[in-house]
C-alpha cells in the first residue's frame, strides 16, 4: 500500500480530512496509507504528496503564485 | 711809307686773295677738318649716349611693369592665401562645433534614456513593493478569515476536478 501524505492547517476538520482520503482513493483506484501533518503557515487548503507526486491547494501557494505574478 | 702803287693793286690783291685762299686750304684740312672731325664724333658720341639712355630708360620702364605685375600677382596670392585660410579656419570652426553639438544631444538623449530607464526602473520597484504589501496584508487577513468551510470547499473542487465525487457525496 503506498503512502499519502496531507499537509493542512489545524483548521481543516476531520469530515473534510476524510472526505479528502477517501476522494483519493476513488479518484485512483487504490488504498493509500494516510498520515496528516499539520502545518497553519498553508492558511488554508492543503498539500498532497503521494511518494512525490505533489498537489498544492493551499491557500500559501496561491499567495505565492499571486505574488509573483504582481511583481513581473 | 711808299706811297700806294696803284699798278701794283692787283697783284697784292692778288696775293691776299691767293693768300687768303692758301689761309683757308690750311685751315680747311688742318683745323676745320679735324675740329668738324671732332664735333661730329662728338655729336655722334652725343647721340649713342642719349640712345643708351633711350634705351636704358625703356629697360626701366619694362622692369618696372614686370615689377608691378609681380608685386600685383604676390599681392593677389596674399590676399587668396588669406581667404583659404580664413576660409579653412571657419569651416574647421564649423566642424568643431558640429561635433560638439552632435555630443551635447548625444548626453542630452543618453540622459533622458537613463532618467526614462530609472523611471521605469523605479515604478517597476514601487509595482512589486505595491504588490508585496498587498499580498502581504491578504495573508494576514486570509490567516484570520480562512473557514472550515472555505477549506471544504477547497477540498470540493478538488475532489470534483479529479472526477472522484458525485453529487450525493459533498463536503459537509
């Protein structure tokens, strides 16, 4: 079973933490083994990181892209 | 005194005559001759010298025109010397400040690419210190304000953009 890894704010609630689990297994077809990491720098949204297949939601990375885009 | 005998008349009349007439033989051949001699040679002496002087005096006056003709022609030289220079001077003149004005709008226009360039440069700076802050500020705002709803919703589209949820099962 491979690993999936979420990195979310300590806001995001359970039901939508498993709601996530169990989209992505869905989605892909296969069990995972999930571990959370809380992290409250993203703000909101999360991180996904299947043994290094990275989706970026969080509302950082947005911020990031934004800002980028602001200063060229 | 003899008394004047008058049967002898013609004969020293005669002989005046005659000796009058020898009188002017000799002098005719041996002064009148020679003095004519000499005042000839001296006239013509005369005459050579005023045709020298004749002849001088027009050498003079030709070497005076060629000297007046090549006086007016190094005159002439001058003053065409003096307007070549003159000339040469003021086109150099010309050519010195063309060059000089060709680099003051040289500067002139390299200093107003610069001021455009740090124009630019500075509203460039000033647009993405604008944006930092914003972004900044959004963040610490989005810090306060972020819901559980917001990152159910976030989870939604998520989810619906891998194709994985149907419509019975959104986030509560």
């Amino acid at each position: 079973m491979r690993t999936a890894i979420i990195t979310a704010p300590r806001g995001l609630s359970d039901a939508t933490y498993k709601a996530l689990c169990d989209g992505i297994e869905r989605a892909r077809g296969e069990s995972f083994a999930f571990q959370r990491v809380d992290d409250d720098a993203l703000l909101g949204g999360f991180v996904i990181n299947i043994e290094g297949e990275v989706q970026d939601r969080s509302i950082l990375s947005q911020l990031k892209r934004l800002r980028v885009h602001l200063s060229e | 005194m003899e008394g004047f005998d008058i049967a002898k008349l013609p004969l020293d009349l005669l002989i005046n005559l005659l000796n009058i007439f020898l009188l002017y033989l000799i002098v005719r051949r041996f002064v009148y001759k020679p003095v004519r001699k000499f005042l000839d040679a001296r006239t013509a002496r005369v005459a050579a010298a005023a045709a020298e002087a004749d002849k001088k005096s027009a050498e003079a006056g030709r070497l005076k025109s060629e000297y007046e003709a090549l006086l007016a022609d190094s005159q002439a030289r001058a003053r065409e010397v003096i307007l070549q220079g003159r000339k040469k001077a003021e086109e150099e003149a010309a050519a010195v400040l063309a060059d000089a004005r060709k680099e003051a709008d040289g500067q002139f226009r390299d200093a107003a690419e610069r001021i455009a360039a740090e124009h630019e440069a500075s509203v460039k700076a000033m647009n993405k210190e604008i944006a930092a802050l914003a972004v900044d500020i959004s963040e610490k705002l989005l810090a306060r304000e972020i819901t559980e709803r917001d990152n159910a919703r976030i989870a939604e589209e998520f989810l619906a953009g891998s194709g994985a949820l149907s419509a019975r099962e959104t986030v509560k």
